[in-house]
C-alpha cells in the first residue's frame, strides 16, 4: 500500500472528527436602548480613528502623529501582538505532520564480558544511518483542532489590545495637551490680572503719599499682587510637569521638548453621537475580553479530549549500514503505522485540568460582562459630565463678565474717594476667580469630550474574521 493510502485516511478522519469544545457564543449582556442625557445632533467620530483632529490643532496633530511612531509602551505592544501571533503559528504547527531527519554515525566497541554476548559477534563494529521520522496525530476529538483555535483566539486578543494600548495613549496625550492649553489660558489671565494690581498698587501708593489713604490700602495691594504672583508661578510649574509628560508619550527625553505658550483657544468639538449597541461594537477592549472568552471556551474541548485516547501515526525509513554504504538498495529500512496513549490513572490529573478549564472561562466570561457594564458607565458618565458641565460653564461665564465689571467699577470708585481699597480687593479677587473658574470649565468640557470619543471606541471598529479553513488559523502566512 503507497503512503499516500496510510495518511488519506487519518487525515480525513482527522479534519471531520469529534469536537468537545461547548457551543460558543458572546456572554449575554443586558443593554439598554439609548443614554442618559444625549446631546441633540451629536456628530460621528471619524472612521480613520484620528479623533483628535476635531480640535483643529496643529501642534497635536503633530505630537500625536510621534506618539505612533516612537511611543515606547506602543512599541511593547506591537511587540506582545507579534508574540500573540508567533505562538498561534506555533499552535498551528501541531495540525500538520512534524517530520525530522534522524542521521547518526557512530562507532563502537563491545565488552569482552557483556551478558549474553554471541561468539561471533566483533568487538568493534559501526552504526551509521540516514533517516526521516514523520509524526502526526490524528486529531480524532479534536484536541489540536481546539488548541489552534484557542491560540487564534488569544493572538486576535492581543490586536485588539494593541488597539487599545494605542487609543489609550492617544487619548492620555490629547488630555494632557488640552490641560496644558489650559493653563496657559490661565496663564495669560493672571499676567492680565498681575499688571491691573500692579496699577492697583501704585495707585495706593501715591494716594498714600498724598496722605488720602491707608497704610492698609497698600498692604492690602502688595498681598494681592504678591498672590497672584505666587500662583502664576505654580501654574508654570503644574504646565512643566504636563509638557515632561507630553515628552514621554512621543518617546523624547523630556529636556528636549518645548511646547511654546498659546492662549489661542482650542475648537471645541460637537459630542459624537453614542448608542449602546455600537459602545459593544467599537470598543477595542470589549473585542479583546470577548476574544479571550472565546479562546477559554476552545480550551474546554481540548482538557475534555484528554480524557480520550491519542493516536499517532508515526513512520520511519531510511538507510543504515556497519560501514558507509549508505546508498545500497540493501540498506533501505521503513516502517509505519500508529500509536495510542489510552489514558488509565492519573491521580486526578485531567479531571483538575477540565475544571481549571471551565473555571477559566467562567472567569473570562465575567471579565467580559465586567468590561462592557464598565464601558456603559463610562460613555455615560462623559455625557452626564458634558451636560451638566455646559450649564456650569454658561452660568460661570456670566458671572465672570459681571465680576469684571464689578472689579472695574469698584477701582474707579476707589480711585474717585467714593469706595475703600477692600472693596477692591473683594471685587477683584471675585473677577479672578470667576474667570479662572471659567477657564477651568472650558477645558473640563474637552476633557470630557475626549473622554467621551474615549469610551465611545475613538472610531476604531472591529476589524472582520479573515477567511480560514476549519482547524487551521488565518496566521499561518504573515
């Protein structure tokens, strides 16, 4: 009978065998229809993924466009993916038939004395052999058919958290470059704000010097400039520290980064729309939990063929002879056929390795419900945060206007006799404040909007299945 008679049928046995892995399907999660406080005529977050874009900035379009290229923990992620998929190839090689040349050459002598030794027999004598092995086994209960999967599973996991590695890092920058903004609107605030009480302060003095105020007028100034001060300088400190770690994110040493002062204020984008059903669909995270679930589930099968016997087909065959005469048709020697491992005892062993099994992916299984209530509360939480935030932000913009005019009142009041330096102070300290706050409330509302574009997915989708045949995972050829 040809080789090909011995491997056509294992083979075909094989690739339509039993399967023990449970029916899968995505752990069922209770969704609701819509969110809470939607904003009216929400936009769409771009297909391309580069959400930032809507900010119309062009030094962060930039600094993002390093972040792909140099980011470190980026880097270690594509790394982790690379390894994700070397080990699903690695997985994939045990579905096909392992075949190994055997060649040994030795020479060797015999004990004059060794138990059972023939007459005839020489004390030296040589083994020399050229020969093939081939190994293959029949996947009868589909135990490597469930390994494979389990491994393409995990390898489709590991994309999926690079994308999320990468969305978040994209979203810690833009977070980072809008607070630094930020501050240096506050920035310019307070430098508006030190050169009015500088005026204030020497009004006081020469009104002190004509003997028509307080000594008290002028401290009450000094403390005030001196404040404003002292917190400019711990703004500049607080914009330092962000700019460090906007120098990380690029991968640069942070001396070597530099972001010139802007007050010009950032776009503020229009909220993307958010559906609960499409949270499931573009959340990278989610696909990675599910993923791992699936691949938990695969490994049920193959703990539960272990139960069963294995078989292998094996052949061997080549050339062997005492000297070198390697190439006679004399020296030809094959042989074939199969081996079975029929479990007996094992102390427990696959019967702990099928619970650890179905406990992981139980596990998983919770991991992913986890992941999407978590991802549920976050959309909803940035869209709680942008109304409420909205309001906050108009309510305190008025009051801002108002305490400026306040402020520029009560000094003119002042410097006419018709009003004391505290009130001033009062009103001026009020003008600082409702404006920092307003600053403050602006870049809360891009942060949340961030958030949002965040917890929505940031416009990845998950990418579809490519095409595989069954038992074998689409990473064979990379």
């Amino acid at each position: 009978m040809k080789w090909r008679t011995w491997l056509a049928a294992p083979i075909a046995l094989a690739l339509g065998g039993c399967d023990f892995a449970p029916r899968y399907a995505p752990p069922a999660v209770a969704t609701p229809s819509n969110f809470k406080d939607e904003p009216a005529g929400g936009g769409t977050l771009p297909v391309s993924g580069e959400w930032w874009l809507a900010f119309n900035d062009r030094t962060l379009n930039v600094l993002q466009a390093q972040v792909d290229a140099a980011n470190p923990d980026l880097a270690a992620a594509v790394a982790a993916n690379d390894e994700a998929v070397a080990r699903a190839n690695a997985a994939l090689s045990n579905a096909y038939p392992q075949v190994n040349a055997v060649p040994h050459f030795l020479a060797s002598k015999q004990s004059a004395n060794r138990p059972l030794r023939g007459a005839n027999e020489p004390n030296f004598y040589g083994d020399n052999l050229l020969g093939v092995q081939v190994a293959y086994e029949i996947d009868i209960w589909g135990r490597v058919r469930d390994i494979v999967n389990s491994a393409n599973a995990t390898a489709e996991a590991s994309a999926d958290a690079l994308a999320d590695a990468r969305l978040e890092l994209h979203a810690e920058l833009a977070r980072d470059y809008v607070n630094l903004r930020g501050y240096d609107a506050e920035a310019k605030l307070f430098a508006d704000t030190i050169v009015i009480y500088r005026s204030a302060l020497k009004l006081t003095q020469d009104r002190l010097a004509a003997n028509i105020a307080s000594p008290v007028d002028v401290d009450r100034a000094q403390t005030q400039l001196s404040s404003a001060e002292a917190l400019a300088s711990d703004l500049a400190l607080s914009r330092a520290l962000l700019e460090n770690s906007i120098a990380a994110l690029v991968g640069k040493a942070a001396p070597s980064l530099r972001i010139a002062l802007s007050s010009a204020p950032l776009a503020m984008p229009r909220p993307p729309r958010a559906v609960p059903a499409d949270v499931l669909r573009n959340r990278p995270d989610i696909a990675e939990s599910e993923r791992q679930t699936a691949a938990a589930s695969e490994l049920i099968g193959s703990a539960r063929a272990n139960f069963f016997p294995k078989l292998t087909l094996l052949a061997l065959g080549g050339t062997q002879d005492t000297n070198f005469r390697l190439f006679n048709p004399e020296n030809l020697f094959g042989s074939i056929g199969p081996t079975i491992d029929i479990p007996l005892f094992d102390a427990g062993l696959r019967q702990a390795e099928l619970r650890i099994a179905k406990a992981e992916f139980t596990q998983a299984a919770e991991n992913y419900r986890a992941t999407v209530l978590r991802a549920l509360q976050e959309v909803q939480d940035q869209l709680s945060s942008l109304r409420w935030l909205a309001d906050e932000s108009r309510q305190t913009t008025t009051a801002a206007v108002a305490a400026r005019k306040a402020a520029d009142l009560s000094l003119t009041l002042y410097r006419d006799g018709a009003s004391s330096f505290l009130d001033v102070v009062t009103a001026q300290s009020a003008a600082l404040e409702a404006e920092g706050l307003a600053i403050v409330l602006h870049t809360r509302q891009q942060v949340a909007v961030i958030g949002l574009m965040l917890a929505l997915g940031g416009g990845w989708t998950v990418p579809p299945e490519p095409p595989a045949k069954p038992g074998f995972a689409p990473y064979l050829a990379e």
